[in-house]
C-alpha cells in the first residue's frame, strides 16, 4: 500500500510525522510546503509545492491553480492507494484528486488543536473522507454520523 501524507507545516507535520512508526510500514510520500527548511529533516519522497493556503485570499486563484497542477502531476507518478492528512489548505487539491481521478482512500484527522471548532479544510473534507477522526468529542457534533472520535493520537 502507497500512502500520500499531505500536511502543511508546523503542528500539522509534526502530528502526521508522529504516526511514522504505523505509516512506515507502507511506502509513503508526503506532499506539503516548498519551504526547504520545513522538509530537509523529512524522511522518504518530499514533494513542495506552493503555499495555497485557502483562508488567505491574496494568494488567489493562480496559487491554487498552480497547485491543483502540481498535486496532478505528483498523484499521475506516484499512485497513491491512501491520503492522510490533518490539514491545512495545501491538502485540499491533492485529496479531492486522488479521490475522484484515482480511487484512493481518504483519511483525514482534525488536528488537535480543533477542540471547540471543527476546521475550514476538516469541512471541505467531510463529504470525501473515508475515515474521519476527530481528537475531541466536542467536535464531533459538527460534523455527521461518518465523524469518529479517536482520542488524542498525537499525545
């Protein structure tokens, strides 16, 4: 099984990176920020692409078009059979492409700093997601019936 970690930096990285000892079993790629120095300490394929964050606006369309390309083109080579994630907006893209244009699972685990509120990118998620986990049980009641809560995996 292929495995696309797609992640954005900071918290989010760090939390996907703590699943490692589970996801390295599998061959897996990551997709996230062109920032080199977010990456070098990454183990395995690192794919940067642009920072299409989707809360800020000034980035526009052009970086989220360049993206979308970018995203095609490394889903196209590297197959995926599953894409984690907890988020952010550089997920967006990758995850609905690999669902639609080839099949693979979706697997997406609001971060754990979402405790009162459920994300922007945790929302654009939902309908696509194959597993969904929430790490507190106060989010759960924003999103529907397919939403689990999975405690804190992080921790």
């Amino acid at each position: 099984m292929k495995i696309c970690i797609v992640s954005s930096a900071g918290g989010h990285l760090k939390e996907m990176n703590r699943l490692l000892p589970i996801i390295g079993k599998h061959e897996y790629f990551y997709i996230t920020f062109a920032e080199e120095e977010i990456t070098s300490g990454l183990k395995g394929k690192v794919y940067r692409v642009v920072n299409p964050d989707i809360r800020n606006r000034k980035l526009g369309a052009k970086a989220f078009a360049k993206n979308f390309m970018q995203a095609l083109m490394i889903l196209k080579k590297e197959k995926p059979d599953v894409v984690m994630t907890s988020g952010a907006g550089v997920a967006l893209a990758p995850c609905y492409l690999a669902k639609f244009l080839f099949g693979a699972k979706i697997i997406f685990i609001e971060t754990s700093s979402r405790f009162d509120k459920p994300s922007l990118i945790g929302r654009m998620l939902y309908p696509i997601a194959d597993l969904f986990l929430v790490q507190w049980p106060g989010v759960l009641k924003y999103y529907g019936k397919k939403a689990r809560y999975a405690g804190c995996l992080f921790g």
